[in-house]
C-alpha cells in the first residue's frame, strides 16, 4: 500500500499529496534532524520542510529514502591536503593512486 504524505507546499500554499517516492529526506550528521525535500508540480520548484523526531521515524517508516550530505570541505583541508602532497615524491603518489 502506497503512504501518502500529505503538506502544503508552502510557497504558493498548494496542498499536495505525494506518495513517499515523490520526497527524500536529508539527514544531519546524527540522522536526528533533517528536511524532507520534495518537487512542487505548480510552482516547479524544489521545496523543503524540515523535520524531526517522530516524523522523522514515520517517513523513514513509510519508506521515503533519505541520505546525509558528505561533510563539506573547509580551506583548512585543501591546506592540509596540500602540505600532504608537498612532503610526497611523485613516485609516492602514483603508489597510493594506483592502490
Ligand atoms: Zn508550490
């Protein structure tokens, strides 16, 4: 049986109802919080609503997929990257990429 998820878009205030395959949730780090994101057939637009606690478990339930964005990368790691890649021959390099 297909759950339907029942929101208004909340942009132009059309109430939708999307089957859990129309949404998918982003996740924080701990998967405690996150946005259901879904696509507003009237506005065409990428919308989002944030979510947690139980809703959160009874979308998951109800099948909508979810993910966690990989952490972003900060100046301090391509600094970090890069003094890696100044102490290293390029012999050393081509070790580790062809491992
Ligand atoms: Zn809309």
């Amino acid at each position: 049986m297909a759950v339907i998820i029942k929101l208004d878009c909340g942009r132009c205030r059309t109430y939708l109802e999307l089957e859990a395959g129309d949404t998918v949730l982003e996740l924080n780090q701990k998967g405690t919080v996150g946005k259901l994101i879904f696509h507003c057939p009237v506005c065409n637009e990428r919308r989002e609503r944030p979510v947690e606690g139980l809703h959160l478990s009874a979308l998951i339930a109800a099948g909508v997929g979810y993910f966690t964005p990989r952490p972003l990368i900060c100046e301090g790691d391509v600094d970090q990257f890069v003094f890696q890649l100044d102490r290293r021959t390029d012999s050393e390099i081509w070790e580790e990429l062809e491992q």
